[in-house]
C-alpha cells in the first residue's frame, strides 16, 4: 500500500525537505535531521542547545524506526521503471539506467541509441531503479518552516533544476532520435518506392513477354501456313501428274486389248504371225514418266533445324540502344573537318548508322550518312569548318559468321532500329601551320642563318657548319640580344600553330644555372630591350638551363616577371651530354592564348606543356643562342606534319569558357 502523501510530509525534514537522516530531538520537541542542526549551529550564536553542542541532543529513535519501515515498504511496492525513449505504446520494461543521461532504457533503445562506444563509453550503467517521483517545493513550505536555511533551500532547489549540461545531453539526444526516426521514415519510403518500382517494371516485363509471345505465335502460325501450302501444292502436282499417267495408262491397256484381239483373228487365219507389232505399244516410256511424279520429301529432323534457323523471328532480338560517349574533334589546316565519335555498344558484331546534319545559311539541311559502320569508333569526314552539327547513332543489325566452314557473312536484321540520343557539336575552325623563316638582315652579327633561314646557330662555336649560312649582316637590328627573330610578326589569323626543334652538345665545362638557348615570342618592336629573350617583360618563351647534373626546359612570363613553378628535365649530363628536343606552339589570336606542347606523346596526342595569357598583340618569333665556347646549339623551324589532338582540346576548353562567359 503506497503512503499517502501528509505521512511523507510528516517525515520530512523542514530545512532539508528529505526524509529524517539521524532525527535529532530539540527541546522544544521539535525533530530535525543530524547534519541540518550541525549546519544551523556553525552559523548561528544565539542557540543554546547546551554544552555538549548537536551532539548533545537525543536521538528520536521512535522516528528512526518508521522512517526505516517507510523506506523498506517504499522499496518493495516501487515497480521497475518503464522505457523513458520508446516510441510504442505502452512503452517498454526498463532494461538498463545510465547516471549520466537520467534516463532508463529498454534493451532495444539501448542498443540503438546507447551504444558503448565513442561518447558514450565511460557512462556508468547500472539495472533500473524503482521510479521515484521528484518533489516540487512550493514558497508557503518554505515560509512554513521554522528557521530554514534559505541558502540550502536554493542550493536543493537547484540541484533539483536540470543541470545546463543535462538539459544539453537532454536536446541531443532528443535530436538523435528525431533524426534517426526521420531516417527510418525515409528508409521506409525508400523501400515502398523500391516495391513500387519493382512492380511496375516487372509489368513491364511480363507486357513485353506476352509481347513476344504473341509475335512468335504470329510467327509460328505464318510460317506454319507456309509450310502446309507447300505441302498443298506439291501434292496437287503430284496428284495432277498421277491422274495422267493413269489415263495413259488405261488408254494403252486399251491398245493391247485391240491388238489382242487382232492378234487372235490373225492366228486362225495365220499361225504365224509376227508379234513384233506388240512392240509398238510404249510402256517403257509410261514408266520412265513414273519417276517424275514430285513426291513428297520426309521430314527430317536436319530439315526442321534448318526451318528453326530461317524463321525470321528466332534471329531478332532486343536491339541494344547505342550511347555517344565522346566526339572528339581533329585539328586540321584544310579540307575537311576530322570528327572522331565513340559510342557503347555492348553487343559484338553489331552494325551502325552514322547520321550527321547541319542547317545551312541558306535554311537548306546538310546530311552526311555512313551506313554499316563496325566497332566503337568512326571517324567522320564533315564538310563544314567552324559550323554546329547535329549527331545521331542507330543500330541497324548485326553481322554473324556462318554454320559452316567457307560460307560468306550473312548479317542478321532487327525489327526496326535503336537510335541514340542527339548530340550537338561545333566542328573546329581551321588551325593555320605557319612555315617561319629567320630574317638574315636583322640578327645578332653572332647569329648565322643557313641558306634556307630555316635554321640559326652561334658562329663562335668551334663545331658550327657555317659552310651554307649567310654571311654576317651589317645591318643589324639586334645588338644586345645574341639572338635572331622571325621575317616577319605573326599574321592577324585566328589559330597559327608551328613547330621548333631544338638540339644542343655540350662540348667544355658549362657551368651550374648557364644558360644554353631560350625561345619564344615577344612584342615586336621590343626584341633588343634585353640581353636575354628570358628576361624581356614582353616576352613569353621556354629556355634551356643547367640545374646541377640536369638540363631543365623551364618557361618565362616576361609581363608577371615570373619564372613558371614546372621544369622539365630533359638530359642528364652524366649519361648523355647531347639532345635533340621538338616543340609545338600554339597561339589562339581571339582569345591571347599562347601554349607550348610537346607533339611527340602518345602518337601525336601531345601534351601541353606551359600556358600562356598574351597581353599584348603584334607578336614576333624570337630565339637567343649563348655559351657557344661550351654549346652547340641551333634552332630550326620544321614544317608540320601532323597538327597534335591536344591542341583541339586546347581550341574546345577556351571556347567553352568564352560561351560561359558570354552575357546572356
């Protein structure tokens, strides 16, 4: 029987507001717990309670005792606490209490929202305590109680306040669980979405199944019709033929009926008749017409099998849908423009359709179709330069070798063909290969030029073949510069691309960061500004440099007076003291985009190997050659075989961005 609540408040301390701990009796009979008295009498002196102190006072034993047989009874009706975070109703049988959260959890929350581990590792855990019911304390309680401690009043009231931490830990954990219950809902609606689409795609299927099935019904039956009108008919000629030959028949066991009746008058007259008339009568020739009666042939099981195989609809399947994957775009200087286009196609053997159109300037559409087209790439031969294309793919059959040995490709057909999605595209503009020449009047007086102006070298090297090179100028343009420069500037053309190759034999002692050769372009006007082409502000180039035991390829941006973070190396001094290196460059007018590449990886796919931002137009070529007493070196202008694909991705990534950056 659970106690009412005037006997708990009949057992509670008036200072403490908890159950009597050691009641002590004062003279005035009134009862307060041990410690509380203590507490009181350091703080006061007007007390006297005698001279032994709170020690002195007798204990209510009476008191003691009920409060005791309170407890005990208290205990044994409390019920073990349910669940404080379940979600089911009615919640669950407490399984563990933590003292760190307050809270008392069943064995399934527990696992889910208490797991051991992380934060929650050095929690003390405990089994769960009968639930007690925490006291609320009213002011008349407070007012009503004679001599309370109002700082230990505040002090219990406070400590039956939610902590700050425990109220944090609290909103936490009440976050977990709406998150983990918004998650268990979206797990749900994933599941139901999961069903629902397994079940509309198993629909699906089955349409489809009885779609097929009804096709090779239709199939099976046409071809059955086929098969039995045959039949038909070659029994009709067979039947036709046999009524002849009956009637050919009969017509001559007519004749041999006469003639034996003539012969039987004849041999009463004439014993001796000849018979040789009986050979008139042709049933030799009756029976060879017997052979060509049609009969009908017996039905094989070879035969079947090859009826199975010439049935149209065994032989046509689902036509996989091809995908364009990429459509790269070839650089080129003339004719037409180069498209390589890749698609998937997972089956093998599979025919394809290239179709690609362009709306002229004149509304007209401009087709271009390739039809039987094997593999996963083709490459397309497109009239247009600079123009948009439209882009399709279609699977149109598949190619399959014979049954047997020497029969020629047959190529099997689908019911209608799968085409891909459209794609757009922009062919490139033509890239202009420029063929450079030095000019023979306005170089270094140092500098020899060949007889072509195709190739430069220093004329104090000891190894210098000066046998066809022009001689030196006396009208210099360069003087500072031990270097020489292109004919010309670069024509006003949209896309230029050339190409350099570079050799160098160390023959002394080239001394660590000596300077070898240095190449590129500059404003024109402002070669001879700087003794070196890789320290004139208005030049962009690439030079050769001795680091250590490595020759290093490193780039100048002469505008940013920066030396750009990549090097590249390109010889070890230890192994090998001679070179030969080919460059590309390629300058973009519209978009002041000068880049220098390498042509010679991967079969001419190239690489770039420093960019450039021009700022500045009106560019001329311009080299520098220097330490000839310890280098050979020479640079010479190559026509260009074989514009490098990395020069289209070039084109294709600064087009993109200008588009992006177009206003709209």
């Amino acid at each position: 029987m659970a106690a009412s609540p005037r006997v708990t408040e009949e057992l509670t301390c008036s200072i403490c507001l908890e159950l009597f701990d050691h009641p002590l009796l004062l003279p005035c009979a009134h009862t307060f717990c041990r410690q509380c008295l203590r507490d009181f009498w350091t703080r006061s002196t007007g007390a006297l309670v005698g001279k032994e102190g709170v020690d002195g006072l007798p204990k209510n034993t009476t008191l003691s005792n009920i409060i005791l047989s309170f407890q005990e009874d208290g205990q044994r009706q409390k019920p073990v606490p349910d669940c404080d975070v379940c979600d089911v109703e009615p919640p669950r049988v407490g399984f563990k209490s933590c003292s760190e959260c307050y809270l008392t959890y069943c064995k399934t929350c527990f696992d889910q929202l208490h797991p051991m581990r992380g934060a929650f590792l050095h929690h003390v855990i405990t089994s769960p305590a009968p639930s007690e019911q925490r006291k609320v304390i009213h002011a008349d309680t407070v007012a009503q109680s004679p001599r309370v401690d109002s700082r230990k009043v505040i002090r219990r009231v406070r400590s039956m306040s939610p902590l700050p931490k425990e109220q944090e830990y609290a909103d936490r954990l009440r976050r977990s669980i709406t998150a983990k219950r918004k998650e268990m809902r979206e797990t749900l609606k994933t599941v139901q979405d999961l069903l629902k689409s397994t079940e509309d795609e198993t629909e699906d299927q089955m349409k489809q199944i009885k779609a097929l099935s009804s096709r090779l019904h239709e199939a099976v039956a046409e071809r059955e019709g086929a098969m039995l009108a045959g039949c038909t008919r070659r029994r009709h000629e067979a039947v036709t033929c046999c009524y002849g030959l009956i009637s050919d028949a009969q017509a001559l066991m007519l004749e041999l009926d006469l003639l034996e009746e003539k012969f039987g008058q004849l041999l009463i007259k004439a014993p001796m008749v000849d018979i040789s008339q009986v050979a008139i009568v042709k049933s030799t020739t009756l029976r060879g017409r017997l052979h060509e009666v049609p009969r009908p042939r017996p039905l094989q099981t070879v035969h079947v099998q090859q009826v199975l195989r010439d049935m149209d609809f065994l032989r046509e399947t689902e036509i996989p849908v091809p995908v364009i994957t990429d459509i790269l775009p070839r650089p080129v200087s003339k004719g037409p423009a180069v498209i390589e286009v890749k698609w998937a196609g997972p089956v093998a053997g599979t025919c394809y359709r290239l179709t690609a159109w362009r709306k002229t300037q004149k509304g007209r559409t401009e087709r271009l179709v390739v039809d039987d087209v094997t593999g996963a790439c083709h490459v397309l031969l497109l009239p247009g330069v600079d123009v948009q294309y439209h882009l399709l793919a279609a699977a149109i059959g598949k190619k399959g070798e014979g049954d047997k040995p020497g029969v020629a490709e047959e190529v099997t057909t689908y019911r209608g063909e799968a085409i891909s999605e459209e794609k757009v595209f922009r062919t490139l503009p033509y890239v202009n290969c420029l063929s450079l020449r030095f000019d023979t009047t306005y170089c270094h007086k140092l500098i020899a030029v060949s007889s072509t102006r195709e190739e430069v070298m220093h004329r104090k090297c000891k190894l210098a073949n000066l046998s066809d090179a022009y001689p030196a100028s006396t009208c210099r343009r360069l003087d500072t510069l031990e270097g020489a420069m292109a004919d010309t500037p670069f024509p006003p053309l949209p896309h230029m691309y050339w190409e350099v190759v570079v050799h160098f034999h160390v023959i002394g002692r080239l001394d660590d960061t000596k300077l070898i050769c240095d190449f590129g372009v500059c404003k024109s006007g402002m070669e001879d500004s700087c003794g070196l082409v890789c320290d004139n502000h208005k030049s962009y180039c690439c030079y050769l440099v001795r680091r250590q035991r490595y020759i290093n390829l490193e780039f100048w941006n002469g505008p940013n007076q920066e030396i750009l973070a990549r090097a590249l190396t390109v010889a070890d001094l230890q192994r090998d003291n001679e070179k030969t290196l080919k460059l590309g460059f390629y300058l973009d007018t519209p978009r002041r985009l000068f880049a220098v590449v390498n042509p010679a990886v991967a079969a001419g796919s190239g690489s770039v190997l420093a960019q450039f931002h021009v700022k500045f137009a009106n560019l001329v070529f311009l080299c520098g050659l220097y330490c000839p007493d310890q280098v050979l070196a020479t640079i010479k202008h190559v026509p260009v075989v074989n514009i490098p694909t990395i020069v289209a991705k070039l084109m294709r990534a600064h087009s993109a961005a200008a588009e992006g950056a177009a206003p709209r």
